[in-house]
C-alpha cells in the first residue's frame, strides 16, 4: 500500500481506503455484519489508513461496525476516519438552488456530529464533510463558521463537502474560497468530468481529493451483464435503469482489451485510473468482503498506469446527464 497526503490536513491517506456504505445495509441488498467487520478488519492488514463512512448508512449501523473492526483489528497505523453529516430534509442530491437552512444550521450540524462519535466510539473525527452540497451555499458564514468551531473545539480536523454526482464544478467555488479542505466526488474512467475543473483548482489550493464511485456503481468491475438483476433493495436497479445497464455493459467490453496491458484485472485498471492523477489524495471503492479488500488494496502496489493507457482511457469518458 502506498500513502499519500490529504491537502494541507497534515493527515497521511492510504492511496486504497475503504467505502463504507454497502455495510451499513439497507441499499446494496443483504450483508452479513461479520463479513463486513472482517472486510474491514482486512482492508486495515492490508495497510488501509482511511475509512469513510456517514451517520446514514443504515442510521449508524456503518460507523458502529467500524468501530468494532477498529477495536478488534488494532492497526499499527493511524487510520483516518470521514464521516458525513445528512441534510436535515434527507433529499439526495440537493436540489438545485436548495436553500441552506433546509439542508444544515449550526446547531443541526454539531448534533450530528455527537451521533456519529457516540457511534464511532471517538472522541475526534478526522474529516466531516457535508453529504450534499450546492454551489450556492459557497458563501454563505454560517455552516462554515459552524464547521470551523468544531475544528477549533478539537472535535474535527479537517473540513469536507461530498459533492453531488455529475455535478463536479459545484465545488469549485468553495475550494477557491478557501474553505474545504478536502471534497469528495464521482471519478471513474466514465465520469471525467472533474479533471475539467475541480482537480486543478484543488491542486493549486491544497484541497484534498477523495474519489469515490471507482467502479461506476459495480459496472467497472466488469462483473456486470446485459440479464444483470438487482434485488429490490438495492439501489442499483435505479442506477442501471432502463437500457442505461445495456449501454453501460456495451462501453465495458470496449475497456476489456486495455487490461493486460495497463493492469491485472478490469477492477485494478479503474482504481489505477484514479490513482494517476496527483490531486487525487484516496480512492474509496466500496468494500464488502475480504476478497474485494485484497483485490482493490492490490491497486496500489501496482502503481499509476502508464501514459498511453491514460490517453486511450480518456477516450472513453461518458458525459451523462443522470
């Protein structure tokens, strides 16, 4: 496993870290607790620093597993745990133009904050970020004068904002103010489209990149077909809705031909992928089992992929609308 920083924070990252929804439960189908615990207790062996989770995956039931891997596992190194603050109206994503007060207020936010330490069994959090966000809310004093008190009262360390999907620019505005110091957004060999903006102006600030939806909801596994079904709580059967499953399958087969040379499996290439930009501070792929946990950490022994691999890749990206 390979490090590197987040921003400015003075918090070092494994290149690798662990998405912590699906083990929440609740929208990715069933999983079993002990499973997850030894995913993550295996992804912390495998030299995993960085843990990112929230207070809505399963209600708290995420952020009390991690504990538990955490106290079970007792890794050698400091693991860095993000967690994330839902908006008070629980609407994903925030609407366009959503005012703030419907989403965060001070008070609101240190509430949930109390949540997910009781839940984390901590007494700091690393980075809390805001799970959704509007670009309009750049400005505003209030929740980040809010986040800067908590940061001053020692019970976070670091600033975030989890941007909404196919809506990379939005975060573009706070970052140049100055006022994150990490962001969280979709980054995948389909969904390019903050490498227009987002990733340099967080280069030129210092502003940590965590790159989550790796795989493109699975579908960069290449694990997916065309007769693919979900079960009816998992939130896939949206994503891949209509023929967006047949389409999507259709433009991975076209990826399949770059693997041998640019990594040792489809899933690799795509972490890979992520890994070779340099604002890019961590990957989260969503983990749920061991076997996933050695797949994905191996990613970054491999190291970033060569030139050529990254030109042919970016020809593949998808600009979508939903």
């Amino acid at each position: 496993m390979r490090y590197r920083p987040l921003g400015r924070t003075g918090i070092e990252v494994s290149e690798i870290g662990f998405g912590a929804w699906a083990i929440g439960g609740g929208m990715w189908g069933p999983q079993d607790d002990r499973t997850s615990v030894v995913a993550l207790r295996r992804a912390l062996e495998l030299g995993c620093t960085f843990i990112d989770t929230a207070l809505i995956y399963g209600d708290g039931h995420s952020e009390k597993l991690v504990a538990q891997a955490l106290r079970e596992a007792h890794p050698t190194r400091p693991v860095a745990i993000a967690t994330k603050v839902p908006p008070k109206n629980r609407r994903w994503p925030a609407p366009r133009g959503l005012p703030l007060e419907e989403a965060y207020d001070p008070a609101y936010i240190e509430g949930c904050l109390d949540l997910s330490l009781r839940n984390l069994a901590a007494e700091r959090i690393d980075l809390l970020q805001l799970h959704v966000w509007d670009e309009g809310w750049a400005a505003r004093d209030d929740w980040y004068e809010a986040m800067v008190r908590l940061k001053e009262r020692g019970k976070i360390r670091a600033i975030g904002i989890s941007l909404n999907a196919l809506q990379a620019n939005s975060g573009v505005a706070v970052v140049e103010l100055g006022r994150v110091d990490a962001v969280q957004v979709v980054y995948n060999i389909f969904e390019q489209a903050p490498q227009d903006q987002l990733l340099p102006a967080c280069g030129r600030m210092g502003v940590g990149v965590i790159a989550r939806v790796p795989f493109d909801e699975s579908s960069l596994t290449g694990k997916l077909t065309a007769h693919t079904r979900f079960a009816a709580d998992d939130f896939r059967r949206h994503y891949f809705r209509s023929d967006r499953l047949q389409q999507t399958v259709e433009r991975v087969e076209k990826l399949r031909g770059l693997v041998p040379r640019g990594a040792s499996t489809l899933a690799r290439l795509a972490l890979r992928f992520c890994l070779s930009r340099t604002e890019i501070s961590s990957v989260i792929p969503g983990i749920r089992s061991a076997r996933q946990a050695e797949e994905n950490c191996a990613a970054s022994d491999e190291g970033p992929l060569d030139e050529g691999t990254l030109a042919e890749l970016t020809l593949h990206r998808w600009d979508r609308t939903s």
